[in-house]
C-alpha cells in the first residue's frame, strides 16, 4: 500500500497592511504634517504672486503708462515678451521647465532640486502674463520637489517608497484648496498617478494628512492676508431641474460635442509642441502673441472684456455662470472658439495646468447649448465642465467631482446627466485618438547551425 504524498501547508499571504502597523509609518506621518505646513505656505506665496503679476502686467502698468483703461490689444506685446522669457527659462535652466501641459495631465516623480527655480520661473512668467493654463502643475511639482529635497537635506540615506510618498503628501499639501476641496485635489492626483488597491491607501492616508494641514495653512494665510485662499468657488448656482428624456439626450449630445472639441484641441497642441520646440524663442514668443490676437479678436467681436479668454478661468468660472444671462448665445460661442485656439497654443508653447481651461471651456459650451430647448442653465454648464475635462484630462472620476461637488446641492441633482455627459466623451475621445505605435520587436537571435 503506497503512502499518500502530504501536500506542504499553503504559504500564508502576506499583510498587506503591515507597513500600517510600523513605527516607520507613524514616523512618515509625522513628517507629512510637518511638511504640510511650509509647502503649503509656499504654494500660497506662489498663487498671491501670480495673482499680483496678472494685476500688475493688466491694471497697474497700462495705467501707469498713461492708458484709460486696458487696451484690447495690450496682451499681444505683454505676451510675446511673456513668450521670451518662458523660452530662455526651459532653454536655459534645468528640467526644461517642468511638465509639458500637451501632455495631459501625468502625476510623475519629484523633480530634483535643480531643477525647481526652472520650474516656477516658467511657470510664474506664464502665469502672470495672463496664458491659458492653471496653476495646478506647476504646483503639484513644486510641492513634491520640495517635499523630497527637504526630508532628503536631513536624511541622505531614506528609502525611495518613503522618499515616493513624501513627495506625493508635498503635492497633496500644494494643491489642497485649489480646487475647492482637498478631496478633490486628491482625487485629482491619485487617479493621474492611477495609484489602486492597497498601495493607494498606503500613500492617500499621507497625502490626506498633508492636504488637510494645507487647507488650514491655505485658510489661515488667506484670513490674515485678506487675499482669499485662492480656492474655486461658485457663489451662484441657479437651480436645475431633475433629469428627464430630454436632459439625457442633451448629455449625449454635449459628451459628443466635448470629445470633438477636446481631441482637435489636444491634437492641435500637439501638432504644434515639437515645432515650438525645435525654434524655441521664436515660436513661443509667437504663440503668446497668437494667444494675444484670439483675446483681441473676442474683445472686439463681442464688445466683452479681452480676460474672459485669457488667463486659467478658474477665477471666472463663478462670474461666468452668474452672468450667464448677459451672454448671447452667438458671444458663448465666439468665446469658445476664441478661448479654444488660445489653449491649445498655451499648450504647445508655456507652462501651466491643463484643468481649469478645460473646465472654463466645456463651461461655455454648455451655457451656449442651454439657449436651445430642453436644457437648463445649470445641466448644460455641469455636463459641459465634466465632458470637457475628462476629453482633456482622461481622468472620468475627477471630471465627475470637479463637475457635481462644486455645484452644492444642485451638483446631487445633476449628477446623473453629467455621469452619462463624461462616459460618453471619455469613450469616443479615446476612439478618436490614435492608438500608440507598438514598439518594435527585438531582432531573433541567430541560430549557429
């Protein structure tokens, strides 16, 4: 009778929560909340510069050179100086400036710390001239180049996983009210990091931390300056109406409409990106005057301020949904075209943030659709802001936040309409986008005979 083989026990899984329960992880804690203060601080001090140069560059100085007022076709000059300076700051610091905002949106690694003054003073050029892009990139670079550098002055030797989630809580920490919530913020970076499963909570219970003190250093800061906490806000929210048939068939609609818009813009820039790079100087200066030109021709065509197409439209964004009864539905759209072709070429050519154009632009979009029957104010806006963004960003989670959570309470009502707005431009924005060429397989190796 043959003995029955014993089969060996089955290896016990290992914890995937074991770091949790680590000194070393309560220590990292420690780290995070006393880092969330100065990064904090910092990106504050960021914001209210850029916000004092935009006032500065469009207020002060034409009024200080004898003008009435701001000319229309004063972003033209102010921009292709702009474009100079962005251009010899990516040509001739380290780290080309940072993040290529063409690109999309893509959570990657801390810059070093060489490479950080190239970034803000790309950033901080761009910005204060008034181009299409945000604040959000350069901040979350920013934060996490600090982050690293400063745990990295008083400890050579940390671990890179340590080194990885301190620079993730520094981005967290840059970035907790700017979008209105340090939820959203980091939603917005777990999912451009497409963190998931255990390793996301491993490093969000950090990065919570961090942007929690951010909001507290955001908040404090803003009371004792008065400058605000430089946070997207809507004041006025008119109410809209529950879903029905004809709110679904207007989602569809704009998630369409969005996806085309989204992918001509993304191509564009993209198109443009390698040859802005090739002649540098020239071209950027270029762009930032043909971004000039798209304000002046709106100003002119509408008879409306030139800054409804420049600058992010975070700031705007409120205005432009309070106001939204003083635009024609031919001004919505001139304004969309006009503000489309000044984002792409910000794009290709500076530095910034692709989301809060994104936002700005889908915002119009909706607005303009709402002239027609069947659509209210406050859906057409919501679904424009959520199918424009993820067009953009690719991130359907965040675009569904960003378009709902900013809402309040008409934001739960519209929730619906806008998930079906994202879904659909998420889906035909990836199939009009071209799949990545395969890399080439490696040669077979020969076979002596």
């Amino acid at each position: 009778m043959s003995a029955t083989p014993v089969e060996p026990p089955a290896a016990t899984p290992p914890d995937p929560f074991a770091l949790v329960r680590t000194r070393k992880y309560a220590v990292l804690l420690i780290m995070t909340a006393l880092l969330g203060i100065p990064i904090s601080a910092v990106a504050f001090g960021f914001l209210a510069l850029v916000s004092e140069l935009q006032s500065l560059t469009y207020t002060d100085l034409p009024r200080g050179l004898g003008f009435d007022g701001t000319p229309s076709w004063w972003p033209i000059p102010l921009l292709a100086v702009a474009g100079l300076l962005v251009a010899l700051s990516i040509r001739c610091l380290p780290g080309e400036g940072g993040h290529k905002p063409a690109e999309g949106l893509v959570a990657k690694g801390a810059p070093t710390a060489a490479e950080l003054p190239g970034i803000a003073l790309a950033a901080v050029a761009s910005l204060g001239a008034g181009v299409v892009l945000g604040p959000e990139a350069p901040l979350i670079a920013l934060g996490g180049g600090l982050a690293v550098y400063a745990v990295r002055s008083v400890k050579r030797d940390i671990q890179p996983n340590a080194s990885a989630v301190l620079g993730a809580a520094g981005s967290f920490a840059a970035v907790s009210t700017l979008l209105g919530s340090p939820l959203l913020g980091a939603f917005l970076l777990m999912e451009a990091a497409g963190l998931g499963g255990v390793m996301m909570g491993v490093v969000l219970v950090p990065g919570l931390l961090a942007a929690g003190i951010g909001a507290l250093i955001f908040t404090g800061l803003g009371s004792w300056t008065g400058l605000g906490t430089y946070s997207l806000v809507l004041h006025q929210v008119p109410h809209a109406d529950r879903p029905d048939i004809a709110g679904f068939g207007w989602a569809l609609v704009i998630g369409v409409a969005a996806a085309l818009l989204g992918t001509a813009i993304r191509r564009a820039a993209l198109f443009l990106q390698p040859r802005v790079e090739r002649r540098r100087v020239a071209a950027t200066a270029l762009a930032g005057a043909l971004v000039g030109v798209a304000a002046l021709v709106y100003a002119e065509g509408t008879g409306r301020a030139a800054s409804d197409v420049m600058y992010s439209g975070q700031s705007a964004l409120g205005p432009l949904l309070a106001g939204q009864a003083g635009y024609t539905a031919a001004a919505l759209v001139v304004l969309v075209v006009c503000k489309a072709i000044a984002y792409s070429l910000s794009l290709s050519s500076f530095r910034g943030g692709p989301v809060f154009p994104s936002m700005f632009v889908g915002a119009a979009v909706g607005l303009a659709m709402s002239h027609l029957p069947g659509l209210d104010v406050t859906s057409g806006f919501a679904m424009g802001v959520g199918a424009m963004c993820v067009a953009m960003l690719r991130l359907p989670m965040t675009a569904v936040l960003l378009a709902t959570l900013l809402l309040g309470t008409e934001g739960l009502t519209v929730m619906p309409l806008v998930i079906v707005a994202v879904v659909v431009s998420y889906v035909l924005s990836h199939r009009l986008t071209p799949a990545p060429a395969a890399a080439p397989a490696p040669p077979a190796a020969a076979v002596s005979p």
